[in-house]
C-alpha cells in the first residue's frame, strides 16, 4: 500500500497533533542514541489508550506497515531506530502511574512513564525502584522493560526482569495479553511475561506493566578509590563486598576521568593513578562506616589501593556519582563506538588481561575507553573517533576490533550484549553468544506472537 | 595565625524538607545531616591557608548537640587540627551562637575567624556580624577571596552589581560566600587520623552566657502549592489570560 494510503488510515484513527509526519519530529524519534543510522520513518504516532496501540497494530497488519516502538530514545543499539518508512509508536502520550498497592509494594503504570518519575513516585513512599542508571530522566519504563535494562544496582538488585511482575502486551497479532497479573507465585506453565521482558520490541508491545518496589536505601555512603592495575579491581571488589553490604561497585580509567574532569566535574583528589573504583555501600550503623574504614586500611597496606574518598554528605555523594555517571555525556562529542560486554565474575580480570593486549597489539593508535559495572562481569568498551577519520573509516575500523573482541569473548563464554540489547547494532555478532539452534527457537517464538513480522522488524535477528 | 572556624550540623542540602505535622519546625527525624555547604567552604579556606603556611592553627568549633561531633569530624578529616563542642540541646539562635562564639574567640584568642555567609536551614545570614560586633573587630562579610598580609587582611567580597575589596584590622571576622573555593573531598587516611585529633565538649554555661532565645516560631508551614500551568488555543485568548487572569498587561 502507497505510504498516502497508509497515512489516511492512521489519519482516520487519530487527530493531526497525535500523527507526526513533520521533519523534526520524524528526525527525533526515528532514532535512539546511536549515531550511525539516518532516521527515515514514515510518521510518528502517539496513541493514548490500550485501544488506539491495537488499532494501529490492525493497521500495520492490513498494510503491512512495520512499526518501530519508541519510548525514551536511550538506547545504545539502534533498538528504535526507524530508517525504513517504520510507524513510530511513541509511548510518551500514555504516561500515568495508575496505581500504587502498599501491600505488595507494587505500582501500575504506563509505558510512557519516566523511570525517574517512577523513583520519585517510590521514594515519596518510603520505598525505592532500584532500576536505576544515568539516563533515568528520559528513558521510559516500556523501554526498559522490552531492553531488560540493568545499570548501576546490579549487583545488589539484578535487572529490570526481577522488578517485573505484571504486564499488558498487544501482540503483533493485536491481541491484549495480561500476563501474571502482579503475583509473586504463578506456576502454571510457561512464563510469557518473561519472554516480553528483554524482546526489543519484536513480540508485542507493552501498553502496562506492574513493577514491585524494594526497601528505601539504607544512607547510602560512597568511596572512589584509586587503584595501580588492572588486578587491583577485583581485589579490591573481593574484599569490599566482604566487608561490607555493597550496593554498587564501577570501574572506570583514569582517560575516563580526565574527560569528566575536562567535562567540569573536579576531580576526587589528587593522587593520579591509572584506575578507579567507585563503592557504593549501605552506611546506616556506625560499623558500616568502621567496616569500610577497616577494609581501606588493609587495601592500603597491600598497596591494591593507592587513594581514596568519601563522600561526607548527600551532596558529596551524588557529586562523586558524577565522576562515573557522566562518561557517557563526556565523551559523547567523541562519536564513540561502543561495547557493551559481559562474562562472569570471576572471568572479568582474565577478559581484561586479553582486551588490554588486543587493543594494544592491533590498534595502538586509538583511543579507548574502559568504565563498568565490574561487580556483575560487565564492561562498557568505548573507542573514540580520531578527529582526522572519516566516520565510515572509523565505523568500519571499529566492527573488525568487534570480531576480534567477540571471539575472545565467545571463548571465555561471555555476553556480546550484557545491558543495551542487540538492535541493529550488535544484530551482526549475536551468533557469538547465541548458537544457531537457539536463535532458531527464537525465530519460532517471535513467528508466533508477529507473524507477519510488523513489529520492530530487522532487530534483533533477521528473518531466516 | 590561628584560625578559627564555626560549623553547623544542617539537614543535607539534597533533603527535599517537609514541615512536621503540627507546625512547630521542620521534621529531621531520620533525616540525612550534613556540615552547613558555606561552613564547608569556611573550613577549605583556613585549611588552604594553613597549607600555604598563612595559618599556624585550625581550629574547628560548632555549637549544638551531641551529634555535631559528626561534622567536627568531616572538618577535623578535612584538615582541621583539633576541635570545640560546645555541647546543648537548647535551640540555639543566631544572637546566642555569636555570644558563644565570642565567648569561644575570648578563650582561644584566634587571628582570624571564619564563618559560612548563613546556614542553609535557617537561612539567618546574622551570626558573623554579630560576631564581629560583639568582639568589636572588622568583618568581611560574602567573602569571594581572602588574602592575609601582615597583620591584617584582604577580603574580596560579594556585593549587589559587582565586587568590593576591603582590609581589614587583624583579628577579623569572615563570612564564606559560594564562590570563596571548591571544598575537597574527605580522603580516607584522613577519615582516620581524625578520629584521634583532640575533640573538646564543653557546656554553655561554662561561659555564662545566656542562650534563651528571642524569637519565637509561631507556625512553621509548606509554601502554598502553585496552580498548575494551562494551555491556551489562540493569541486572543493568551492577552484576554494575561490581562484577567494573571493580571499583568
């Protein structure tokens, strides 16, 4: 069907302001925060109500227009890219928390709603969400239900999927699913609601989910640390998480600090050194304090840690935050290609050892960034752009250290994608973490609830 | 020079306050306290001249309960040498703290006497002229730089329009505007040879000094809530909006 066809339908069911086609709008929302594709869709909807989301799908499936969901546009993978005259399907219209339940610490809300909306909502009572990472003013909790995202309390309270306990889906045959219904225990078969969580959009759409809520933090203190090696981090994490209850513990490079600093953020202190770790740990009782006090000694003593903070006041607290969080923001201007990997724990000093020799040995001359979620095995590898190098030259530089990266990776069995999905970005290399009789039961899954593949087509994985 | 610098146990600058139910003061019950941000900048300056070997002494004074021994810490683990609680849990205004601080100034006769501009919970902004008058010295008040010479000081302060530079006769009294330094971190070593510097509690009425306060709080209540924002269809109906409604063509 012609694309004038197309927008009639969709003009027909909703009001001009409500079906964007013009050219900022289009531009906006036909992507995410990856930097490598045009955006090109073919209008931007915002419906308000479960029945306009099936509606749409009814006429994606008659006109076999594609739709690409879109919440907060945070992603890192191209998860809601639309370069392909897609329909965006902007949840940002369907933004209330409809309900909070003290008994089962639960709230229901929309898919639109701002993850730190949501945090706020929690803390005013008493209790927290602990999905929790630095783009919470924008993403949008549809979003990081169908990206499962994890971030910065990983360690101490898992992923988006553990939060999850109900959710309304419109599949891409327009039916409405309501899945577990908010209860802690449900044994009856297959988990449906699980397999939405982490989908990218490619099963169906989250019109309403119901997330439980976790005890409010116990005053949160937190020490940046400065370490001589590679070898010290996890040292250091060992007998952190021995000593005390950690909610957070990151990594990053001293590169890193130097663009956060040269970003405005001061910096911790003196002392240069070519790590740091950022602790983040329950300070409540006063032999919190003394425990951390105690573990810093004999880390000094062993020379694992060189210097260290911390943070005084809530003040001082979110501004050492800052040193980790802004990365991202910091090096944004840098156009940097990034890596998103995992493996397990115990693995992490291993994996580090080999990436530093790759990256040494085949490409001295570029500038990388290493920060991370070390606590939970996972890593963000960013490699900045020359400021001489065409993109394309770059883009493609990149995707050889990625085949490089995945095979190491794939040897020490770990994750091409640990936190930010596979979309377009990772599609090439899932065969590194996934095999093919695998990724074959996943085709079969995502047949059964799109079967004519309108939603969020080409993520993923392409069609066998 | 020794210098002396007073802080106050504050609720954290991050804390979003809620007046207490029945009116009388703001809830601090399971409230994150922190050092008062103006006094932190206080203590990074007499730290920094101690460093720049302008000040032979620090010492750190804060006047409250027993808990201001935690912020005595902070100022101890930032540098301070040794430091004065003067213990009480007597609500304590501006007019009694600058008695107490003078009382304090009589007893350890410092050079220079550094003050945050006002304590963010109170908001008085009164205590350090207070100070000065009591102890009949000069003040330099809202201070953006301080540079000691011999035997006075100059202080660049922070006035309507622009910036005023005064000297000032030694021993003075300082109040710490925002942009005077950026404090630093509290480093762990620190943390931990604070812990065995001298920390002196003594009780107000070891200084005679009357501490009743003057004022009294009759209601202490949320600001009203702002009605929200409306949209309007058309430019007629915006000017008819700012002349009847919001009242301001």
């Amino acid at each position: 069907m012609s694309d004038a066809a197309i927008l009639a339908r969709l003009g027909a069911l909703l009001p001009p302001a409500r079906l964007r086609t013009d050219a900022d709008t289009l531009a906006s929302h036909g992507r995410d925060w990856t930097r490598l594709y045009q955006p090109d869709p073919l209008a931007v909807a915002f419906p308000e109500s479960v029945a306009e989301v099936q509606a749409l799908v009814a006429i994606a499936n008659d006109t076999a227009c594609p739709l690409v969901p879109s919440g907060g546009r945070t992603g890192l993978s191209g998860g809601a890219v639309a370069k392909s005259r897609e329909l965006v399907l902007s949840f940002e219209r369907m933004n209330r928390i409809l309900g909070f339940d003290a008994v089962d610490r639960s709230v229901t809300a929309e898919p639109g709603v701002i993850l730190e909306t949501l945090q706020d909502y929690a803390r005013e009572h008493g209790l927290q969400y602990p999905v929790d990472f630095a783009a919470r003013g924008s993403a949008q909790l549809g979003g990081t239900i169908a990206t499962n995202a994890g971030g910065i309390k990983v360690i101490r309270w898992g992923m988006t999927r553990d939060w999850v306990s109900g959710l309304k889906v419109v599949t891409g045959r327009g039916e409405l699913l309501d899945l577990n219904r908010g209860l802690v225990k449900n044994n009856t078969g297959y988990d449906l609601r699980q397999l939405f969580i982490g989908s990218e959009g490619t099963l169906g759409l989250i019109v309403e989910a119901t997330v439980r809520l976790a005890e409010a933090p116990q005053a949160p203190a937190v020490m940046v640390l400065g370490l001589p090696d590679l070898e010290a981090i996890m040292s250091a994490f060992e007998r952190l998480r021995a000593a005390l209850r950690l909610t957070a513990f990151e990594c990053f490079s001293a590169q890193a600090l130097s663009y956060v600093t040269a970003h405005g953020q001061p910096r911790p202190f003196e002392t240069e050194t070519p790590w740091y770790v950022l602790a983040e740990y329950d300070a409540a009782e006063e032999r919190d304090t003394e425990a951390a006090m105690a573990a810093f000694e004999t880390l000094a003593e062993d020379g694992i840690v060189l210097d260290g903070v911390l943070s005084q006041s809530d003040s001082q607290w979110r501004a050492l935050w800052r040193l980790r969080e802004d990365i991202t923001e910091s090096i944004a201007h840098r156009l940097p290609y990034k890596n998103d990997v995992s493996v397990r724990v115990a693995r992490v000093p291993e994996f580090l050892r080999a990436m530093d020799e790759l990256f040494a040995r085949e490409y001295p001359d570029f500038e990388v960034i290493w920060f991370g979620h070390v606590g939970d095995g996972n890593l963000h590898i960013s490699v900045l752009q020359p400021p001489e190098m065409a993109r394309a030259d770059f883009v493609a530089a990149c995707e050889q250290v990625s085949e490089h990266l995945f095979a190491t990776l794939a040897a020490l069995g770990g994750s091409i994608s640990a936190e930010h999905g596979v979309g377009l970005v990772k599609k090439p290399y899932l065969s590194y973490s996934r095999d093919p009789a695998e990724i074959s039961y996943l085709r079969a899954i995502r047949a059964a609830f799109d079967p004519n593949g309108i939603l969020n087509p080409g993520k993923l994985f392409d069609p066998a | 020079m020794k210098v002396l610098v007073a802080v106050k146990r504050v609720v954290d600058y991050n804390v979003k306050v809620r007046p207490k139910a029945d009116g009388t003061g703001v809830e601090t019950a399971n409230v994150k306290m922190s050092m008062n941000p103006f006094d932190e900048i206080a203590v990074e300056e007499a730290v920094r001249l101690q460093e720049a070997g302008k000040a032979s002494e620090v010492v750190v004074v804060s006047l409250g309960v027993s808990a201001c021994q935690d912020t005595l810490r902070t100022a101890l683990a930032m540098g301070a040498d040794r430091a004065i609680l003067v213990e009480t849990d007597a609500e304590l205004q501006p007019l009694a703290v600058a008695k107490l601080l003078k009382a304090v100034v009589d007893k350890e006769q410092p050079g220079l006497v550094i003050l945050g501009k006002q304590a963010i919970d109170d908001d008085c902004n009164q205590t350090g002229q207070m100070l000065a008058a009591l102890l009949g010295c000069g003040q330099g008040t809202f201070a953006s730089k301080v540079e000691p010479g011999d035997g006075l000081v100059t202080v660049t302060r922070e006035v309507d329009g622009g910036a005023e530079t005064v000297e000032l006769k030694l021993p003075a009294v300082i109040t710490s505007d925002l942009r005077l330094n950026e404090p630093r971190y509290v480093k762990l070593p620190n943390i931990m040879k604070a812990k065995k510097k001298p920390l002196e509690v003594l009780k107000p009425e070891a200084f005679g000094v009357d501490v009743t306060p003057r004022l009294k709080t009759l209601k202490v209540a949320e600001p009203p809530k702002r009605a929200g924002g409306v949209k309007v269809a058309s430019v007629a109906e915006l000017v008819d909006k700012l002349k009847n409604v919001a009242q301001v063509l």
